[in-house]
C-alpha cells in the first residue's frame, strides 16, 4: 500500500471536550475552550483535531448516548461555535474529524421514545424489541445483562453498552438510510471525517444463541454473539457507499474483533475506512477473557512481537493508526512503564517507540505533557459507568474494598479524562470552578507553561517528533516506507528500520532502566535525532542509556 493520501501525512490529536479547556468557567470544557487553545495546537504541529462526541446527550455515558445526532448540547456550547470552530481551525490548516456513533443512541432520542411509546411505530424496528422469553444471557459492556425491561410491558429492548443506550437495528434499510442522511449532513458541513465508535458491534447473531456462561454471574460477554458478526461486510460497505467514498474524508474505525486476514476489507486502499485501530498491544496486563480487575504478567518482549506482528501484517494490505492513548484507556506511561521509572527520559522513549512506526500517529490530550494517571483516591469521585461497574464486580468476586479500588484505578478510563494541565494555577488552569472530575495532584509539575519554559520537556520532545516525521528529507521513508523489526534478539530493546527507495532510518528504543550494548551490522550510521543528549556510537558498537531512543539515518543506503 503506498498510495499517497493526506490522512497518511497527518499527526492526530484527540481531544476529550469536557476536560480540555473550560471557556466559561463553570467547571466542564467546552468547543470555545478548544477554539482559544487553536494557537496551542498549531504550535504542536498537529493537523487533525479529533472531538470526543459533543452532540446533545443526558451524558451518562458522557456523550456516547446522543438524543439528537444534528445539534450541540449546550453543555459544550451551540452549533455556531462548532461552525466557528470548524473556520478557524481550517485557517490554521487544522482539519475536524468528530465522533460517530451509530452502534446506539440514546433511550432519550425521538426515535427510541416513540418506539417505546408506541408498538405500531415505524421507529420500533429501529430497535431490537425482544420478548421475554426470547432473551439471552448476553453482558452488557458496562456490566449486568443486554435487555432490559420496557416499563409496564413483557418486552426487552437490547444494548450492548449501558441501558441508557440502546443499540440500533442496522437489518433495518429505512434505519440505515436515516444515519446515512446524518452522516452526509455533517461532511457537508466541513467535517473532514469521523472516528468511528464501536462499528464492529452493528451485526448482531441471529439467532441470538444462549451461551456458556464466563463468570459467577450466570451472563457471558456479548462479544460472544455482537462482536464482528458474519455478514456485518454488508452493512459496511453500504455505510462506504453511501457516505465516506463520495468525499475525500478521513475514517479511522474502532473496529474491535477484526482478525488480520480481513484488515484489508476493513483498511485497505478499497477497504470501508481509511484506517482502524489496532489494539492487539494496546492493554499488555489484560486478560484475554476476564475482568478490569484482573492483570496478567507480560514483558517487553510480549511488546515487541504483538507490534511487530501488527506492523507486518497491516504493512501487506492495510492502514493503522500508531497510537498509545486515548479517552478509554489509562495513561500510557502507567501501562507501559514501571511507576519508579516514569520520567522524561522513559516517556520519551516511550513516544519515540510509537511515533515512527508505520501508520497515522494518534496523540491524546496531556499524553504530549507525559501526564499520567489520575491520584483520585475515593471510587465516589469517579466518573466512569465502566470503573464503578469493576469495582461491583470485584468485591462481588471477593476483594476487600480497598484491595478493588486499587486493582480498577489502574485501569479506569477516566486516567485519561482527567482536566488537561495549562499552568499551576489552581485547578490547573483549566477552570476557576470546581471541575467535574478531580485535577491530578502533580499538576504544578507537569503542565504546558512549564513545560514550554523547559527545552528538554516531554512538550518540546513531542514538537521534534512531530516535525521530523513531516520534514522534507525524511517525510517520504518515515511516512511511506516499509516496516521491518530488527535487533530482535536484543532483550528489552525495540527496535526497526524504515525504509523507500534509497533511504533507510533505524530506530532503537532501549525499554529498560540499564545500559545495554549492541553490536550492530550497519558500518555507516549517521544519529539523527535522539531523546538523550549523547549518543555512544563506536567501531559500530552502540551503547544505549536506561531509555534511550536514538534514529539512524543508514548512509550507506543514501550513498549507494
């Protein structure tokens, strides 16, 4: 795959609206936070902003479960300001992509409310409607069984996420045609594309089969008959047809339980998105089957084979994006780091690792700040439906209140959704107000003014990443070029080489607190860029610092 597309240039920055910047100071961000702090990205270097949902919702999922697709809510302003938004942004060569969400809605849409409230509706196919004893025992994401009861009759409506958000009936083509419109509405508006939530979940089993149960509870995972369904192709390739391919758009999936053999239907030049996530080493700790709670052992060699495997197989056919973080997961230096060894060096290894590998980079807020998980301390002062639901579930299973809090704060979502750090001023910066999710304690330390004011902070580092990948002279091998892993024999260092037409660029990470030595093949290696200020080349030996990351550029390619 090497055609050129402006998405495969691009650097993404993701932005969580209600904890990026609050313009009115009433404790919640909102969009003209984010047209004030523009200038903030611009200077980043980024290209694409993407928004976290912002159309109106009761917000008990914070945004997930939207009651009308066309309009803002009010809690992040009014349509004018997105329209605003959209302007200026694209004066600073800055693109919007939003979220899309059509797996569900909201149970406060129209469309669910008349379906509930009136049986002989068209809107009641629009759901799936189930009998009593027509119900599984599939769990739902957040805990607890798929169905639940309409009030005052023997029915069950499904949803694969919480009760306020029942999903949609993609086998109905009247249903699907009104998210079309919706989706054509919004790219007409300027939108340049859209990240797509929980697509692989539109496909339900037929038959909707009972299966073995997973846990004490008696349910199994819905995955089990919602996941990547047979026959979800269909559904997608007319979501392509009648929306995406008629613009130069940018569609990056979350397209879980998508096997390699079929990212090219999913990602490919031909595929229904430009791209999908790749989330095969996203979670090291997590349990293939299980619980948040639960955490199995991995080391970095685990690391190094699911990304080189990754790499390789989306490199014969697809397009990924390379990304580390964002709103559903904890902070990456906590996941991918021992806690003793979190500093700058080790988290600029960290984002020298993921930077260049092959794919679209992806930045979540704060993660150019190296800010890490939350210090919250009290599970009523979380946020997340997902986290108070593992938290039930472990004590259900037996562990002392203290012991689940400290097994799920480690994975809770809202690590990521903490407010964004501006300066040390109280709250942050981000607020005046009390903000509606507690500020990390190490806010004084880490934040934009001082990390602006420092030359070697994690924010300068991100800024050199970002503007070597789009550099005239390596911009064409890092962006195009191939993916190769080598030195694979080297414990606890990944490393690989990228590589088009005369150029080559090796990149070494060195994911440990200890120096190591590495004979290298290479006679010609010129240092390019580096997170630490030396670099110990000689007689083609390479020392590599505790979390050091260095690139090479091979000059014997250049020169032959």
């Amino acid at each position: 795959m090497t055609e050129r597309k402006w998405w495969k240039e691009a650097v993404v920055y993701q932005i969580y609206p209600k904890s990026f910047y609050d313009s009115d100071q009433n404790g919640v961000g909102d969009i003209r936070g984010i047209i004030e702090k523009l200038d903030y990205l611009e200077d980043l270097g980024i290209d694409v902003i993407w928004i976290c949902p912002v159309y109106e919702s009761p917000m008990v999922d914070n945004g997930y479960d939207i009651s009308n697709y066309y309009h803002v809510d009010p809690l992040f302003g009014t349509d004018e300001d997105l329209d605003e938004l959209i302007k200026k942004a694209k004066d600073k060569n800055i693109k919007i992509i939003m979220d899309l969400v059509i797996n569900h809605c909201s149970d406060q849409h129209e469309w669910f409310q008349k379906a509930i409230s009136d049986p002989q509706s068209e809107e009641r196919d629009y759901f799936i409607i189930k009998n009593k004893e027509e119900i599984n025992n599939w769990r739902s994401i957040f805990g607890g069984s798929v169905w639940t009861q309409i009030k005052d009759t023997d029915e069950y409506y499904m949803h694969v996420f919480a009760k306020e958000q029942p999903d949609l009936n993609w086998e109905n083509p009247k249903l699907r045609q009104e998210l079309y419109k919706m989706v054509n509405y919004w790219l007409d508006k300027g939108v340049a594309g859209f990240r797509v939530d929980a697509i692989t979940y539109i496909k339900k089993n037929p038959t909707f089969s009972r299966f073995p149960s997973d846990d004490i509870d008696g349910l199994v995972h819905v995955d089990k008959g919602s996941l990547n369904q047979k026959g979800i192709q269909e559904f997608l390739s007319e979501l392509n047809k009648e929306t995406f391919s008629k613009y130069d758009c940018m569609t990056v999936a979350e397209a879980v339980g998508v096997p390699h053999e079929e990212l090219n239907q999913f990602a490919g030049d031909d595929g229904f998105f430009s791209m999908i996530f790749e989330f095969s080493y996203a979670e090291m700790s997590m349990p293939e089957q299980g619980n948040w709670y639960e955490f199995k052992e991995w080391n970095v060699e685990d690391l190094k084979r699911l990304i080189f495997a990754a790499q390789e197989e989306a490199q014969k056919t697809a397009w990924t994006p390379s990304h580390l973080e964002n709103h559903d997961a904890a902070r990456s230096v906590n996941r991918y780091l021992p806690e003793d060894d979190i500093n700058q060096d080790s988290s600029k290894m960290l984002a020298t690792m993921y930077f260049f590998l092959r794919g679209t980079p992806f930045i979540f807020q704060g993660q150019e700040l190296g800010m890490t998980n939350s210090t919250i301390t009290n599970i009523e002062d979380f946020d997340d439906l997902s986290t108070k639901d593992q938290y039930k579930r472990a004590l259900a299973a037996g562990y002392e209140p203290e012991e689940a809090f400290q097994l799920i704060s480690k994975r809770s979502r809202d690590n990521a959704r903490t407010p964004f750090c501006w300066d040390d001023t109280e709250n942050a910066g981000f607020s005046k107000h009390t903000p509606w999710l507690k500020v990390n304690d190490n806010y004084k330390k880490i934040n934009v003014a001082a990390e602006e004011k420092d030359e070697n902070s994690i924010l300068h580092y991100y800024k050199k990443l970002i503007a070597f990948r789009k550099s005239d002279k390596y911009k064409d091998v890092l962006v195009y070029g191939t993916f190769a892993p080598i030195y694979e024999q080297v414990e606890n260092v990944v490393a690989y080489k990228r590589e088009k037409d005369n150029k080559a660029i090796l990149i070494f990470n060195n994911f440990q607190n200890k120096e190591v030595t590495i004979e290298l093949n290479e006679s010609n290696l010129n240092p390019i860029l580096s997170n630490r200020e030396k670099v110990e080349l000689r007689n083609n030996v390479l020392l590599l610092k505790p979390y050091q990351s260095i690139l090479f550029e091979d000059v014997s390619e250049v020169n032959a």
